[in-house]
C-alpha cells in the first residue's frame, strides 16, 4: 500500500492549475465568427501548448471545429482516438522517413519539401491526402520558389500528392508595421497561382488580425485559443489559465539573515517569508529572483527573495498582517492579477513559453 493511498491529487500537490476550457471554447468562436466564411482550425501542437490537447479537443470539435494541427505524427495518433471520424489532423512537421505507412484515418502529413512530395507519391499514389507547404519568406519549412514551380511542371506529382491545401506561415504577424507580412501575402498568393485550384491557408492567430486578405480558405489559431497577447491588433481573447501555488513553510527572520541559494538575498529588517511550493522545474523560471517575479494574495503582491530554486522559492509576506497566511494556503502565479503575457514581459519573453514551461506536477483542473 503507497504511502499517499487516500490523498487526492489536490492535496498531494504543490499548486493548482485551472484551464477554463469554456474560455478556450469561447476564444475559438470569437475567431470564428470573425474570419468566416473562411473555417478555423485549432493548433493544439505542444500539448495544446503544454494545457493539455487531451480534454480540449473533443469540447473545440463540439464546437464546430474541424480541422487539427499537430507537429508530430505521435500527437496525431495521441489524439486520433478522442475525435470523429469527420475531423482531420494536420502533422506540421512533415513526412520524415519510414512514416508514410502510418498516415491516413483522417491523419494528414504536410509536405514540406520536393523530395516529401515525391516519397509522399510514391507511398500513397494520390490514394491519401497530403498538405503542401510553401516557404513564402520565413526560410523555415515549405517549399521554395525553384520547388514549386518543379512541382507545378510535373502535374502527374502534383496529382499523386493528394494535396487538399497550400499553406504557408507568416513570420512577423505579430508586429503590423512591418512590411514582411504583405510581402509574404504576395508570395503566398504567386504560389497559389504555381499550383492553382487548392485551397489556401496563411494566417495563425497574429495573422487572423491583419484582417480579410489574410484568411484564404482555413485559419490557424494556436495561441490566441489559449488566452495569450499574439498581436497589438488582437482584442476580444478571454484568459483561460489560473494558478495558484501553496505555502509550503512560513518563517520570520531578523536582519542580516540571508536567503536561498548564494545568499543572494540579505534582510535589511525583520521579514516574514512564505517559501511557495514551486520552482524552476515547474515553469517559474530562476529569472524571477529577487523580486524580478512575484506571487499575490488577494491585491497585494508579494515579492520574491533569494533565488528560485528547482522545487520552491520564497516571497516577502511582511505586507500581510501576521496570521493572514498558513502553511497550503495558495498564493495566486498567474491570474487576475498577472496574466501569462505579463510574466513573459517581466522574463523578456512571449506568453507562448510561458505556457509551455508549465510542469506536469500542478493538479490539473479543467473548468
């Protein structure tokens, strides 16, 4: 018999992590309704960036959601299983060897170079569907220039491809003043007019809010589903993570006493600490020692002292009356309070990693 026979997970655990998967449903509709007549996918890639694809897809499907997009053939199989028959599921990533045979049952590969489209061909004989991708400026994935327009001489390649769609991914979305994104339409637009008669697909969440020109056929969304900031034109996301982190220890120490690893911290007077059951490990990353990061309770914000560490870091409740807090009492990390993309700011980073640095040891709520 284990030791934690009889403990819940929320007990056993060092914080709670809430999905609202209303909120994520919402974000979907939003964007829906704002690129129709165009469809709108869900990239739930990454684990739905790192929130957990499991019980988000099958809620986005009853949505009227359609159309999935991984990176990895794994997730695809992962994911196979918990939607219709009716739903399709887009690999990212691309054909790599030895896995054609894998492909189908709605489960669609995204070519990625010539050399794809031709094992692609020679596995499926336009028997199964395929994506192509078209490299429009981002030099990352797809298909350059002097490839497209290979594949569109050879028509017998093109058939046997089974291609349903052209896609291709906009680098600099999220900043309108550039002028990369109209470029990048541009190209998109010469490559649908190589490969004629398929349907298109450009814009990703910061792309859906550079407006109509860049909807095409299918949107793909990721991030903004997940409440994140993708674009200063974005409006009308719903937040969707909450998590709160409990007091493993509350202690009080006199000046000059030091905190965490390299003593990096020294109290200048009598402090109160409250050391939080989180860490490095768990997606709050070392660069929040010191104050750079902070927890709440309620409107007060409590900074950190001393060095984040792998498991736990401490914060400054002296600002609290004594007795406010006890030990497993949660103290808010992201929240009302600040959001993922505010934390990304304080990091130097984008919500995005935020999410995705999120550890499996939270208990995990989906509201």
């Amino acid at each position: 018999m284990s030791a934690s026979e009889g403990v819940s997970s929320a007990a056993a655990a060092g914080g709670i992590l809430t999905i609202g998967v209303d909120a994520v449903v919402a974000n979907w509709k939003s964007l829906a309704a704002r690129v129709a007549p165009a469809r709108t996918a869900a990239v739930v890639k990454a684990d739905a960036y790192g929130l957990g694809a499991a019980p988000l897809v099958r809620p986005l499907y009853d949505a009227g959601c359609r159309d999935f997009f991984v990176i990895v053939l794994s997730e695809a199989e992962a994911l196979r299983p918990l939607l219709p028959p009716d739903a399709t599921i887009y690999v990212l990533n691309g054909l790599l060897p030895g896995t054609a045979a894998a492909y189908g049952n709605g489960i669609l590969p995204v070519l990625n170079s010539i050399a794809q489209c031709r094992a692609w061909a020679e596995a499926s004989r336009g028997d199964r569907p395929s994506v192509i991708q078209v490299d429009t400026g981002m030099s990352r994935l797809g298909l350059d220039t002097a490839e497209q327009q290979m594949l569109a001489d050879d028509p017998g390649l093109l058939a046997a491809t089974g291609a349903r769609l052209i896609m291709s991914h906009l680098a600099c979305a999220d900043e309108p003043s550039k002028s990369a994104s109209g470029e990048q339409l541009a190209a998109f637009r010469a490559a649908r007019e190589r490969l004629p008669g398929l349907p298109g697909s450009l814009a990703a969440s910061s792309g859906i809010f550079l407006g109509a020109d860049y909807h095409f056929d299918l949107t793909r969304p990721g991030a903004s589903l997940y409440g994140i900031e993708t674009s200063p034109l974005a409006e009308g996301v719903k937040p969707v993570v909450d998590l709160r982190v409990k007091v493993a220890q509350i202690r009080e120490i006199e000046t000059g006493t030091s905190v965490g690893y390299g003593y990096t911290f020294r109290a200048s007077r009598t402090t109160r600490l409250a050391t939080l059951a989180t860490g490095y490990a768990d997606g709050w990353w070392r660069r929040f020692s010191n104050g750079a990061g902070a927890a709440y309770h309620g409107d007060t914000r409590l900074p950190s002292v001393g060095r984040v560490s792998m498991d736990s870091f401490s914060v400054d409740i002296s600002a609290l009356p004594a007795g406010t807090l006890a030990e497993g009492d949660l103290l808010e990390l992201i929240g009302p309070h600040q959001s993922a993309d505010d934390l990304a700011r304080s990091a130097g980073t984008i919500g995005y990693e935020v999410l995705t640095s999120l550890g499996r040891r939270y208990h995990r709520v989906y509201r």
